[in-house]
C-alpha cells in the first residue's frame, strides 16, 4: 500500500491536553488522513485506512470509537480494532491491522516524525469521473 513517498518534513499534531480521554482528532496531510485517540494518557495514531476497503473508517468527524468507547470501529462493515495495537480483533479483515503513524512527543506537543513513509493517496473518484466527462 505504500506510494513510495515519505514525509518530507515534520508535522504538529496536537496536545495531548487537546484531548479527553478517549477523545480522537483528525489530520489531513498531503491528502491522506489520519487520527489519534487519546487513551491512559497516551496518544495511538493511525492512518485512516480500512484494511477491508481502503477506505476511510468514519463517517462522522473524530468518531472512530464503538459504542462502549473501547475499540475503533470502521463505519461501513463494523470491523473492531484495538486502540493499542490496530489490530483487527473481528469482522471483515480480522487478523489484519491499521497502519500506525510515528509519534515524537516533546512534552505535551506531539508531532508527526519526519521521514516516515506515507500510504498510498486516495484516488478521487469523483474528480475523476468529473474529468473523463468533461474529456469526453
Ligand atoms: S471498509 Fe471497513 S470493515 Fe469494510
């Protein structure tokens, strides 16, 4: 799934005094989306890729948890995955894992470390059909 490209530079992502526990954010950078949850006072981030599909897990914003708060849930077939570990503990793609995103955290401030590698961009169907209309 990884596009070959890399962060280029390092990235703010917030404070951890931002977030409630178990309170989530979302960060759009170079077009791929990501979240962290705040969990035992620690933040866990992932890129906001379905392992099922592809596809983003949530529909509303910053709302990746279950009902009971205690697993991220992917909006469109309900797979369950551990906050800790992304691993998918049941539905469609169990056995398999979302993707982590490297942290560094100077005290309160977390960011994005440079140089990690990015996932794949998601493609804009609808740009694109938009495009063949008008080329056609
Ligand atoms: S796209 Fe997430 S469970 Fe199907």
């Amino acid at each position: 799934m990884d596009s070959g490209d890399s962060l280029q530079q390092e990235v703010f992502l917030c404070q951890l005094s931002d977030l409630e526990e178990m309170q989530s954010i979302e960060l759009t950078i170079d077009e791929r989306r990501l979240f962290a949850i705040r969990k035992d006072n620690q933040l866990h981030a992932y890129w906001n890729i379905c392992p099922h599909l592809g596809i983003p897990l949530n529909w509303m914003p910053d709302k990746f948890l279950d009902l009971d708060g205690s697993l991220i849930q992917c909006s469109s077939h309900g797979a369950l995955f551990e906050i800790d570990t992304g691993n998918c503990i049941a539905g469609p793609c169990s056995g398999d894992r979302l993707k982590p995103v490297q942290l560094r955290n100077e005290g309160d401030s977390y960011y994005l470390t440079v140089n990690q590698s990015l996932p794949a961009a998601p493609i804009n169907l609808r740009a694109q059909a938009l495009a063949d209309l008008e080329d056609s």
